[in-house]
C-alpha cells in the first residue's frame, strides 16, 4: 500500500467532482457565513454505476438526507453523491424530506441518470429548511464543471466543511491480483463529534448513547455491494466510531462509499465462489481501515478549540463491550477534558469517569499511566488503585504536549479498546455559546 500525493478523494478511476458556492447559508446570518463564499454544494461523480454502501447516525432523531439514503442503497447501484454544507436539513419534516429528493432529482437529471442512483448528505444548522432555489443552480453549476482534477477533488472537500478550519483527505494505491486499486476519500467534522453509525440507522443494543461528521469513500476496486458494506462497517467501528470531540452525536453523521470496478481486479467478495484471493479482501480491508482512521484522527485534531489530541487505550475490562462503555465515560468527560487542557495528569477524574460508567471496574485493581510519544514505556500514576511514586512534575510533562497518550488496565479481563479524543477549551465554548443579540454568531 503506498500513499497517494497529494490525497484525494477523485483519485480512484473514473471519478469526477466539483465543488461550488450557492450561498446555502446566506451571507452574515451565522457561524461559518463569515467565510465569506466558502464552496458549500459538491457532487461526487463516477462514469461508471458503482455498488454503495454506507454508515449512518444512530441518533433517534436523523435528518431527512439520511432517510433517503437508507431508501436508495436498497438499490442495486449508485453513481453520485450530492452534498450540502450551511443547512442540515435536520427536523425539517415532510418538506425536508421532499427536498433531500428533489437535491436526488435535480442531480439525477443533471447527470442523466435516475434518482435513485443519487446519495444525499447535508450538513450545517438544524431545523432550517433548505433555500432550494439556491441548491438547484448549485446542483446544475457542479454538474456543468465536472472534473478529476485536483483541483475538483480540493473544491469538494472545502464545500463539504463547515466549522472545520481547513478541508481533510486521504488517498491510497494497493496492487490486487496484478491490478492497481486506488482508494480515495474526504470528510469533514469539527463539532458534534461523537458518531455512533450503522448500517441502518438503527442503534444496537450493545452501542451507547453518545457539527456532523460526514465520509465520503471512492473506490475503482472490483467488489460486490455485500462484501463493501462489510469492510465498510469494520472501518467505520474502528476508526469515525471510536472518535470523540464533545460527546454529542449529529442528527447527519453519513459516511458513504462508491466501489465501479474500473480497477479491473479480480472481484472481491466474502462469498465461498469469490474469484479473488483471501488475501487480497485482507489488504483491501487494511487499506480502506488505514484510510479512515488516518481521517478520523484528523476530524479530532481539527476539533473545535481543540489544543490537545488523546490516544486512550484501555486493556483488562471483563469484555471488549466493557471496554468500550469506560473509553467513552473517560474520554467525554468534562473534567478529564478539562485537566487534558490544563496538562493535568488528574487521575482522580479518570478514575471517577470509571467509575460511573456502566462497567464493572475494582477500583482497588485499576492502573493508570502515561508514555510518550513513540514509546513503549509507562509512566504510572495509579497502581492497583494506590498513587505512585512518580514525581507530579514528571507526570505534567506528559501531558504537556499536543499529543497525550493514556493507558488504563482494569486488570479484570480480557477486553480492550482505543478511542481519540480531545479537550475541552475555552475557544470550544466561546465558539458554541453564540451571542442570542448577534444572529451571525450562532452555530448550528
């Protein structure tokens, strides 16, 4: 697997993209508005019809591009993604859904193709209708200027973005059966950061509660529509889903993928009469892992306010589920975020995130430490339940930098996880509090 530079989301064959501005938001009446004509309607185009996939908001209340997603992946191919930055066509009702179909029809007729072979995401501010008007010309404008340049792939991923503070790619080339295999994506998310996706929309019982986060994933690779949608969901469990910036889970978290097969590999498939080699569904799995979790760190690293970036690894839960549930108690909360900020290696907050999260935890058992970066070794601050002997300055300087690298044993089990995660700043809550007297600083 090699790195494709520059990234982009067009790099596969046989994609094509633009990126334009239409004004969706509408100058001076928000947050993001004040990028003056920041590109905010894209298409993500493939000449051939592909096989879709997709991963989708668990939260009970999700916007109606969403909806129409979960509609049109019933379908046997896909060919183009349509995407909204300014307005998140999120509790909208009827209307919003009646849109999120016309942004499918408009692009459909564009494009020649029917609606159902259009993917729709949106993001932006909640319980606005969307100016239509304005994302048809968007849509046609787009269409007209199609291109698998670089430059297209940059203006899809800066139209996608709002809050972000610049836009976010990744691209990679991996031989399979004698052929080249491109993979390219894009996506953005700096606020309402705590996805939790799934194939439908539904949440399953073992998954917790928890500005968008939107993945767009092109592929020239040969696969069936089964076998994408599981490599898809293994990517998404290890990487967008395991990413934390607020604990807030969007109404819109979309990651959507288009596989046309140009790439002319053997077909990739979990099925027994599959013409491929096991190992070549394991690379393209590794690639397309390595591909979203390089994304998913970026989305965290340009998190709202965000100054410090934390790796947390936990081991020795009864189960992996347990693992999990302590992760996101620790890595949410605000105290923990807080003292990460302050470069505080607090492990009472820690411990006490443990504690009130739905694992069983011993605190007579739990060790906490920190290493630095690139390094194997452990600096501990708890052990068995009991403070070191580590010198407090010695401990600070450990999180004194941009990265933090935090390891917990719970020394109960077998389980294990990692999340990424952030602090919690100042500039975080100064950026979402608005100001009720001023309309262009209210977010979404």
């Amino acid at each position: 697997m090699t790195l494709i530079d520059p990234p982009s989301v067009l790099a596969p064959k046989g994609f094509t993209g633009q990126g334009v501005f239409c004004d969706v938001k509408q100058l001076g009446t928000g947050k993001g508005s004040n990028k003056g004509k920041k590109r905010d309607l894209a298409i993500i185009y493939s000449e051939s019809p592909c096989v879709a996939a997709g991963m989708f908001t668990t939260n009970q209340v999700c916007a109606a591009p969403v909806k129409v997603c979960l509609e049109h992946l019933e379908h046997d191919s896909a060919q183009a993604i349509v995407v909204n930055s300014g307005n998140a066509n999120a509790c909208t009702g009827e209307k919003g859904l009646k849109d999120a179909r016309a942004m499918c029809e408009q692009t459909a007729k564009a494009l020649g193709l029917s609606r159902s072979q259009i993917l729709v995401a949106s993001t932006g501010r909640i319980g606005l209708p969307l100016p239509m008007r304005k994302i048809k010309s968007g849509i046609i404008d787009a269409a007209g200027q199609l291109t698998a340049l670089q430059s297209g792939a940059d203006h899809v991923a800066e139209a996608i973005m709002t809050s972000d503070t610049h836009p976010k790619q990744f691209s990679v080339a991996l031989e399979l059966g004698g052929k080249t295999v491109r993979i390219g994506a894009a996506a953005k998310g700096a606020g309402m950061i705590h996805p939790g996706m799934s194939p439908s929309g539904q949440r399953p019982l073992s998954m917790p509660l928890h500005a968008t986060m939107l993945g767009f994933v092109t592929t020239d690779a040969c696969i069936d529509k089964l076998t994408l949608q599981q490599c898809l969901t293994q990517s998404v469990a290890s990487s967008f889903n395991r990413i934390t910036v607020d604990g807030d889970m969007s109404t819109n978290d979309t990651v959507l993928a288009l596989a046309n097969g140009l790439a002319e590999n053997p077909l990739l498939s979990i099925s027994s009469k599959s013409s491929s080699k096991p190992k070549d569904l394991r690379h393209f799995q590794e690639a397309l892992d390595h591909v979203c979790l390089e994304l998913a760190k970026m989305l965290v690293r340009d998190g709202e306010g965000v100054s410090r970036f934390a790796t947390v690894f936990l081991e020795g839960a009864r189960n992996d589920l347990d693992a999990d549930l302590a992760l996101r108690s620790v890595c949410n909360s605000a105290l923990v975020k807080t003292s990460w900020l302050g470069g505080d290696p607090n492990w009472g907050r820690i411990l006490d995130a443990l504690g009130y999260s739905q694992a069983t935890i011993d605190p007579m058992r739990v060790d906490i430490a920190y290493s630095a970066s690139k390094s194997s070794r452990k600096i501990h601050s708890l052990r068995a339940g009991k403070p070191s002997k580590v010198a407090f300055k010695t401990l600070c300087e450990l999180v004194a930098g941009p990265e933090i690298f935090l390891h917990i044993n719970l020394n109960l089990g077998k389980g294990r996880g990692v999340m990424y995660a952030s602090d919690l700043t100042e500039d975080y809550v100064t950026f979402n509090k608005g100001d009720v007297s001023d309309p262009a600083s209210l977010g979404g």
